[in-house]
C-alpha cells in the first residue's frame, strides 16, 4: 500500500482480491479490455490493454479515507472526495487526435474548474499505436502533443501548474487520458537539471513540445512534513536527446540515474523546495519495456536499484520516441519525507 496524503494506491495482480483498506477513488486496470465505467460500487473503473504474455496483468487501485461522490458528464468518468478528484475519459481511435485531444482536456479543465479542483498534479496518457503515423503520416504522439499543447495555453498560469505525467503506449488504439487533481493542497512541479525541460524542447520533436513536469511535489501548508512527490514517466534522456540508442542496459542505468538525481536533495533544493529521497524510497513503479526479449535484463537492473519492497509492475508497450527502450515512473510517498 502506497499512502499520500490521504490518498493512497496500491497493485493488486489479475485475479487477487484487492484491499478494503479506506473508500475507493478509482481503479485503473492494466489487462486486455479498453473500457470505462462506473463500477456497481460507484467509483471509475478504466481499462487500459497494456497486459502480455510474461509481463504483468495488474490493477492500480486509488482509495481514500471518506466518502465519494461520482459521476459521467462530457464523456468524462469522475469521482471526488472534499479535496482529491480522479477523472478519465477515452477519444476513439480517428484519424488524427489534435482536435480531440484539445476538446478532452478542455472538458478535464472545465471539470476540474466547475467542482472546484484546480490543481492538477498527475496525469496519464495512454496512447495507442503512440510511434505510429496517423492518416496524415505524422507520428501520433506529436500529434496529440499538438491539442494538449494548445489546451494548456490557457490552464491556470500555464507552465507553472503543469503537472507530473506520463504519456506511453498502449496494446491497443485509441487514447485514454486519466487525472489526479487537489482542491486546496499545492502542487509543486520540479525538473530536473540532468534534463532539459519537456516545455523547452526544440521544433525536431514536434511541432509544438510536451506540457509536463519531471515530477510534482504535492504540498500541505499544514502538514509541511507530509509532501508526497510524483515522478512522471522518464525516459533515457540527457538534454532533449536520445542516449545509448540500441542498448538495453545503459538505457535502463540512465534512466534510473535520472530519477536518482531529479529526487535528490541536491535537485529538489536547487529549486527552493525542501526534502531529498534515495531510489529506495520509490513506490507504485510502472517500468514500461518496448521489447519483450529485454524483460529479464531490465528486471534485474530495476530490483538491484530499488531493493526489495517498492511495489514494481511491467508492462511491454511503446516509448514516446522509436529510440526509446525504457520508461519508468513512480511515486515517493508521504510517510517517505
């Protein structure tokens, strides 16, 4: 079990009971279904096909400590407490997605704005056939980038609230775009300074660059103690560039260094903030693997590095770039600070 603040996510494996520790938020299955529902019990249920034979078939399950009010309106699937929202919605598979993905995530915000829950904190892009060409022969990542770019122009005070996020690929088509938002904790984006921020990327990624943070540091002005830290999806990425192309292993190393160095102390105060964490302190790891044959070597790597009890899940699905062999996100939960 992976605590926050009040908010807490655990993986329960394909057909294993989950917890009844606390209310549940929402659930989001990594199998073979693409769907999403209100389950009988009330809350969101969304399925993202992301399972395969030899990786793991899982679901991620976000509970909270009081009662929940639920609901269905533009295509949006959402539940809420008095201070954490969960929402997701799908777009169809089409021929491009800049449009559609602009349209969802101005529904996201108008959401968001009307329950009032204006800090979003952590957001997930699934993406299927991510690498791909659409029917205009662009890729469809940058496509979508293209509408969520646009979208962000006028969120809050733009890149200053951006969120944590990952955007990864999925067995299927179609997007599915799942949020986390807070209504009075603040959340702290962080970058990292082995990296060049997403925002800042040049024209060669796309036409117009990814709105996310390295990670975001959600903070409680009264618990300042309790700031549980968000790591978006990280890749083996120095700058904007691609490094060790073809190499399992140094690409997986570099990713871990990455995360190593964005929560360090060192990195987290250079940006004003206090706390500092090691890799053993991560939780709730998705460690996404583009090439079947490369999952024992990644295993092992990954396990070495985060020790025995971070609660760790890996799924063979695309990277945002064709070079890319590897992603990893997680979470420092709050108990961890």
């Amino acid at each position: 079990m992976t605590p926050t603040i009040g908010l807490r996510s655990a993986f329960h494996d394909s057909g294993i009971s989950g917890s009844n520790d606390g209310v549940r938020l929402a659930e989001i299955e990594f199998g073979l279904k693409s769907s999403l529902e209100l389950t009988e019990a009330g809350h969101p249920l969304l399925r993202i096909p992301m399972s395969s034979n030899g990786f793991d078939e899982f679901t991620e399950i976000w509970t909270v400590d009081e009662p929940i009010v639920t609901g269905q309106i533009d295509e949006i699937t959402y539940a809420h407490t008095a201070e954490y929202l969960f929402a997701a919605t799908v777009i169809p598979e089409q021929d491009g997605y800049a449009d559609a993905a602009l349209a969802a995530y101005r529904s996201i915000f108008k959401l968001t704005s009307n329950l009032d829950f204006p800090n979003l904190f952590r957001v997930w892009n699934f993406i299927g056939g991510i690498v791909d060409p659409n029917a205009a022969g662009e890729e469809i990542y940058r496509d979508f980038v293209v509408g969520r770019s646009e979208a962000f122009k006028n969120y809050q005070d733009g890149l200053g609230k951006i969120p944590a996020a990952t955007g990864i690929g999925t067995r299927s088509r179609g997007i599915a775009i799942a949020v986390l938002a807070s209504r009075t904790l603040r959340p702290q984006h962080v970058e990292n300074s082995r990296q060049l921020p997403a925002y800042e990327y040049p024209r060669e990624y796309g036409p117009k660059s990814p709105n996310f943070a390295r990670a975001t540091i959600l903070q409680d002005p009264q618990r300042p103690g309790s700031q549980p830290l968000f790591v978006s999806g990280t890749a083996s990425i120095l700058g904007h560039e691609t490094v060790h192309r073809d190499d399992i292993v140094r690409q997986t190393q570099t990713v871990l260094e990455n995360i190593e160095h964005l929560i360090s102390a060192e990195n987290i105060a250079g940006q004003g903030l206090s706390g500092g964490h090691k890799l053993t302190d991560l939780h709730g790891l998705k460690v996404y693997v583009k090439h079947e044959e490369h999952l024992d070597t990644v295993r092992e790597i990954v396990s070495e590095a985060v020790g025995p009890d971070a609660e760790v899940r890996y799924l063979n699905v695309d990277v945002c770039r064709e070079d890319l062999l590897v992603e990893i996100e997680g979470l420092v939960p709050a108990n961890q600070i």
